[in-house]
C-alpha cells in the first residue's frame, strides 16, 4: 500500500512538473501586425511592408474647446434673426444723432453731453417711454436716455470711443510682437514666462487664481494672419 501511495504521489508531481514547463514554454501565435514590425522593409514605397517606426508614435491629442469659446462659435454659427434688438438700437442711435444735431443748431455745449454720458449710470437711465415723448431734452437727460440698457453692468458708464478701441489694439499687437520676438530667440526660456496674450485655457488658469486685473476678449475669437 505505501509503494502505491508513493508511485500515485510521484505520478502527480510529474504531471504538475509537466504543466508549469507547458505553462511557460506556451506562445502565442504572432499577428499579422507583430510580423510586419519585426521584418525590415527594403522599399519604402511599398504599402504592404510599411518602414517600422523605433519607439511608440501617438497622433496628436486634440484639445477640447473651453467652453467661453464654444459660446462665442455658437453666436456666431447662430442666424442673426434678433431682429427687435437691432431695431431697438437703430432707434436709440437715431435719437441720439437727432439730440446732437438740435443742440449744436440751438448752439448747446455738446462736451456737457458727453460729460454727462460718462457721468451716467445704469441706474439713471430713464424707460422707453421717452421716445414718444417730442419735448426737447436737456444735455443730462439727453445723456441718460441713450444707448444704456439693462444688459449693461453697473459699472459701464462711458460709450467705447474709437480712441479706445485704437489703443486697445495697438497694446494687444505691441505684446504679441514682443512674445513672438521672445520665443524666436529662445524657444525654451520663452515657455516659462508669463504670456500676456494667450489662449482660452491660459486664461481660465489665471482667471482661477485671480491674477488678472485687466482682460481683452475678441468677440470671434479667429486668428488672424495678417496680424504683425
């Protein structure tokens, strides 16, 4: 009885052995994919034996559009049918050029006009029911019946002026010629300094740590090649 135990036991350590040589001298098959990469093309114009790539090669991720930008393709993808707003503004600006042009006839002081617009605030403008009305109207009340609405914050009280406008860009072109210079001299150092004119992503970072005092956004947001 023990010599049959001993011949049973050493039958099944055997066979054990037998499995894990199986076990690790197992392979798979290799693919049509694996046999191309390991045989060395000698046309590289052939497509049936594409040249075999050293290292691992990724396409390009896409970034994801921030969402301040996919606003901004929506108004702009979107048909302009807000008709009433555009008539509503043709108005007001036809108020406002009709205003001026009865003050310098009556010989009013039109730099009082502007002063009051840029005195103005959102609170005192007045209702539409001005318009109907065909009194003539003072410089200040001339002034707070224009252009404001109430899509305007509180702190907008001054019209954009073409002066402004101008500066604005010439600052914006003066950095980006100033960052261009940078990085065509040194690509690497460029990197790690701050860039004044940036992206939507840049800007959410440091939008998230306040640490911007002043923004300039474009309102199509297009790249512009014939940009200095």
């Amino acid at each position: 009885d023990i010599n049959v135990m001993l011949k049973i036991s050493l039958n099944l350590a055997e066979r054990r052995r037998q499995r894990k040589r199986m076990k690790y001298s197992y392979k798979r098959s290799p693919s049509l994919q694996d046999q191309l990469k390991n045989t060395v093309c000698g046309n590289k114009l052939d497509s049936d034996c594409p040249v075999r790539h050293k290292g691992k090669k990724r396409p390009h991720r896409r970034r994801k559009v921030t969402t301040i930008k996919r606003g901004f393709q929506l108004a702009a993808d979107k048909p302009k049918n807000n008709l009433a707003a555009r008539f509503y503004f043709t108005k007001r600006m036809n108020r406002l050029r009709q205003t001026i042009l009865a003050g310098m006839a009556a010989e009013q002081n039109i730099d009082g006009l502007v002063m009051n617009v840029a005195r103005m605030n959102i609170n005192d403008t007045q209702s539409e029911q001005l318009e109907e009305q065909s009194i003539p109207l003072s410089s200040l009340d001339a002034a707070k019946s224009i252009i404001h609405t109430k899509d305007f914050r509180p702190y907008c009280n001054h019209l954009l002026k073409s002066s402004l406008k101008n500066k604005a860009c010439e600052l914006i072109t003066t950095l980006r010629t100033y960052q261009d210079r940078l990085y065509h001299r040194d690509p690497i150092s460029s990197k790690a300094k701050r860039r004044y004119v940036c992206g939507c992503h840049e800007t959410r970072k440091f939008l998230r740590v306040q640490a911007v005092k002043m923004l300039f956004m474009a309102n199509n947001l297009v790249i512009n090649n014939g940009m200095p």
